[in-house]
C-alpha cells in the first residue's frame, strides 16, 4: 500500500520529458542553460587533484561553513555558529525533507502557502501529519487573515517562500511585520523559510529572516547554492536552524545522506572567495527584462516579476482550455515547454496561468519567444 497515494510523478519532470520527446525549447524546469562561471570550473579542476574525496563531517566542509556564516553576516548582519547553527545539504530540496521529518510528529499541521513549490507537502504526509493549504491573495502577498484562521492547537509548522515560486512575488516589510504578530500569539508554532532565490530579486530587494530578530529563534532557513551559483545539477545547498532544532535535524541528515558530496563542497569553498553574490540580481534582471521585451508583442500578458527566474503569464486571451492542456499543445504544436501553475495549488486551481524560466542564454529565449509570439 503506497505511503503517498495521491503523489504522482511530479510536473517538472513530466513536461521536460514531453519537450525531449518533441524537441521543443525547455522554459519549464528551472535549470539555466549557460555554462557555469569560468572562474568555478577552473577551482574544480584543481580541487580534483586534493585531498578532499573522503566523507566529510556530517554538518559540512569546515570552511565552507566559515564562509557561509561570513556570507550571513555580511548579507543580513546575523552572526550564525558554524559549528552548531549550518547544516550543509544535498540540495535545498533535502533541507526542506530532513527538516519537516525531523521536527513534525504524527497528527501535527503544517500550512502551506498556495501556490506553492511541490515539495513541502509530500515529507509532510510521510509524516503522518496534515498539509493546510492556504492561498495567497491575488497578487500573491500573504493573507493573514485566511492563515490565522485555520491555525489550530495542532499547528507545528508554517511554511514560507520569498521570492517566490512560481509566480516571483517577493514578501515586503509589512509582510514580516504581520508574520511576526501572528506568531507572536503561538509560540509553538515553528517557521520554515524557503529563501533559495534570495539574492534574485529586482526592484524590490529581498528580506530574510535571518533579518528578523523576534523570528530566528524559532525559524529554519534553507538556501541553494544550486541557485544562486547556477550550478543546479551539483544538488547542495544549506540550511541554518537554532542548535536545539539543527540537533534534530542532524539525526535525520546523518541516516539520509551522512555527508554531502566533498568535492562540490570544497570546490564552492574556494569559489566563495572570487565571487560576489550581488550581482546575481544584475544579471538575472537583465534575462528578465530581454525576455519580457521579446514577449511585448505576444497575445499572453505578462504578470509582475519582482524575483527568481520565473515569468507568468497569463494565456486568456489565447485559449479557454485548462493550463495542464495548453501546456500539452504548446509543446506538441508551437515547441515551447512551460509549467501549469495549478501544479502548485493543493485543489489544482485553473485561473490560465502558465509559468516559463528565462535562465536560458540569449539565443534559446528569441527563438522560443519568436515561437510564442506566433500563436
């Protein structure tokens, strides 16, 4: 008898099957399609030749760790303990899974913020435990009227993400202002922060929690390197917790994965003291607005994109047909892989939304906006 009976295989991979089936552009999973940073792929080479190809300590590479932390401080000013506050993980995708199954017991609630990334749900029911989904308002800013609502004695754990996935909303100052005075009122209630964009964001810059004092003690915060670093299929990434909730988090990690791969590790060590994370948002803002220019004169409009590397759109004025269908025909017909934003919504909401990733070179996004702009 299936543990997750209503989990299918999940719409990324779906839709990038079907574009390799159809040779179409892939704008639907979100891995970028320019080389690695040549500074990154000259350290690799010459870590290969050290001494780092054995397990690591279960926490992470000593001074990755360092510089990690130095990366928290510098960023947000918090001063984090390498030693007993960083967990280095085989993703951010297993930062999230270690986290909710170490911390949520059978019967527990965790909310979830619809639409939202599909992997907060599935560790949640392994769990035993209960996904609450919650919607978003309409431009996607929390609504904490809906959230406080269905918070009950059984609420363990919210969920968060900024900027967001799918729909690159990123939370403002009075968001976090909210979010503070409503779990003020529940001290039971632990936070996961899921801020693997965090140094994507446009005009609007992104706020952490590691910025938010009456919120840290209580709070998860997982991060990509995979992100941030355009480095996705190297599967790391991190996650920083208080010490009473990273000891339980380390129990997991050390029967899940143990270590995470020693070479990535000690190769983004050295990495960090070359690059400069400041101007990912450059760079990506640049992606963002190329691809929205070439999209101008197309029939879908386009919905604001304050972060990540995401772009929705709306296909109302295209078609009646549901998002899943549409995406269907826009590969089969016009060569274009997108994904259906109803995948993120528990009830498999349809409101003609389709999401695209731009962290493609120049040339794969004027051929498939030249695609688009033709139906």
């Amino acid at each position: 008898m299936s543990k997750l009976p209503n989990v299918i295989t999940s719409i990324f991979a779906a839709m990038s099957k079907m574009a390799m089936e159809h040779n179409a552009i892939n704008l639907a999973q979100g891995f970028p399609s320019f080389p690695i940073d040549e500074k990154l792929a000259n350290i690799v080479t010459e870590v290969v030749k050290k001494e780092v190809h054995q397990y690591l300590p279960i926490a992470g590479y000593p001074p990755l760790l360092n510089k990690i932390a130095k990366l928290i401080l510098d960023s947000y000013q918090r001063n984090v303990l390498p030693e007993t506050e960083l967990l280095v993980t085989t993703g951010a995708t297993q930062a999230l899974f270690t986290a909710i199954v170490a911390l949520i017991k059978e019967g527990e609630e965790v909310i979830i913020l619809d639409p939202s990334f599909d992997n907060y749900e599935a560790p949640t029911l392994l769990c035993n435990a209960k996904a609450i989904r919650v919607e978003l308002n309409d431009d996607y800013s929390p609504n904490w009227e809906r959230i406080e609502k269905v918070i009950t004695n059984k609420t363990r754990l919210l969920i968060i993400n900024s900027p967001h996935n799918p729909t690159g909303k990123v939370w403002n100052e009075n968001d976090f202002i909210q979010l503070e005075n409503v779990l003020e009122k529940y001290p039971n209630i632990l936070l996961l922060s899921d801020e693997v964009y965090e140094f994507i964001t446009f005009e609007q810059k992104h706020i952490s929690i590691h910025s938010r004092k009456k919120l840290t003690d209580r709070s998860i915060i997982v991060s990509s390197f995979g992100k941030s670093f355009h480095i996705t299929g190297w599967r790391i990434g991190y996650l920083v917790a208080p010490e009473n909730l990273l000891k339980e988090i380390k129990k997991v990690h050390q029967y899940l994965v143990f270590s995470v791969n020693s070479l990535a590790q000690a190769a983004i060590s050295d990495y960090m003291d070359v690059v400069s994370v400041e101007e990912l948002g450059k760079f990506y803002q640049e992606k963002r607005d190329y691809f929205r220019k070439l999209l101008q004169n197309s029939r879908f409009e386009l919905l604001p994109c304050e972060g990540t590397y995401f772009q929705t759109v709306s296909y109302k004025a295209i078609s009646d047909e549901n998002d899943l269908d549409f995406c269907k025909r826009l590969v089969v017909e016009y060569g274009v892989a997108a994904i259906p934003i109803s995948a993120f919504y528990g009830n498999g909401k349809d409101e003609k939304l389709i999401r695209f990733c731009f962290a493609k070179d120049d040339k794969t996004l004027e051929d498939a906006a030249k695609r688009l702009c033709a139906i």
